[in-house]
C-alpha cells in the first residue's frame, strides 16, 4: 500500500522526476508527457462520473478508473514485458474493454456517417473523454517509437476510446441524437 505523508518533496524543482525503478528523467520526456494524458483520461472520466447515468456505466467507469493507474504504473516502469513481475496492463484488461465494447454496441445502429462530439450532457462528456483517450494513445504510440511500451498497454488505451465513443453513442439515446456530420453543408456562402 501506498503511504503519502507528505505532499511535497523538491525533488522535481529542477524539472526531474522518477521513474518506478528510481531513474530520474526530465518532466518534458515523452514517457512523463503519456503518464499525465493517462491522468488526464482518468480526471476526465471522473469528471463524467459526476453526472446522473445508468446504473451499469458508473461501475465500469470506476474499474476503467482503476485501470488507468495500473496503465501509469505501466509507463513509469521502462520495459515491455508484461510478466516481469511489475504493475502491467494484462491481456485480460484488453479483453474485457473488448466485451465491454460489443454489449454497449448490440443495440447501436451502424454508423452512415461520422458524427459530431455532442448530444446529451453525459454523450458530450464521454465524447470529450474520448478525445483526451486519444491523444494519451497518440503519446503512448511515439513513446513506443522510440522505447518499448507493454503492448497490452498500448491495446488497452486503443481499445478503452473505441468504448468510449460507443458509451457516447449510447448515451446519446442509443444513437437516436447522434449529431451528424454534413459534409461541406456550410462551405458555400
């Protein structure tokens, strides 16, 4: 268990920080930069979760919370192999959000085209959340360039914005108040 008895510590005053196996790096370094776009997913949702919803999403929201610290404990341990003995995003994780991403998409139409982030009060929030997923997915993607990431890590994230847009779409009456997009619509004076 984890015990903060305090706050503050300096040791990031000269723009360091540490890793899980105690390597100091800069703040700026791309393995810093997609451990807080994972935190910021992670604000987002809780951010969502402030709003009234059905009673199956809150809980899965919460455990995708839980998750999403399991992904920054993740990232802040240098290496990809998810049976190394740390904290890793396990296949299983991915599967679930799989599952997950199939019963929130039975009763969805099929897309005809692409829609517009809005909608509901909650749709919206799911739709931004998703927008924030995305971009920790496209920092986790040029970590992964440069050092390898657990490849279930980068499925989880991958995987958890296609649930969030399907919840979106859910929430937005199963897809009935899904705004589409009209191409060019405004484009002629």
């Amino acid at each position: 268990m984890i015990k903060l008895d305090k706050i503050y510590t300096r040791g990031g005053d000269a723009g360091e920080t540490s890793l899980g196996d105690g390597t100091r790096i800069a703040k700026h370094s791309l393995r810093i930069a997609a451990q807080g776009e994972v935190d910021e997913t992670n604000a987002a949702i809780g951010l969502t979760r402030c709003h009234t919803m059905s009673a199956d999403i809150d809980p899965l929201l919460s455990r995708i919370q839980n998750d999403l610290f399991d992904l920054g404990a993740d990232i802040t341990r240098p290496g990809d192999d998810h049976k190394d003995g740390n904290l890793r995003i396990q296949p299983a994780q991915v599967k679930r959000l799989e599952i997950e991403i199939d019963t929130a998409n039975e009763n969805l139409e099929a897309l005809k085209s692409f829609i517009l982030r809005g909608g509901t009060n909650i749709a919206a929030n799911l739709h931004f959340t998703c927008t924030v997923c995305r971009r920790a997915e496209r920092t986790m993607s040029a970590l992964n360039a440069e050092e390898p990431l657990n490849p279930n890590g980068l499925k989880y994230i991958n995987r958890l914005s296609d649930l969030l847009f399907v919840l979106a779409r859910q929430a937005n009456k199963n897809g009935a108040a899904d705004i589409l997009w009209a191409p060019g619509e405004h484009a002629k004076g």
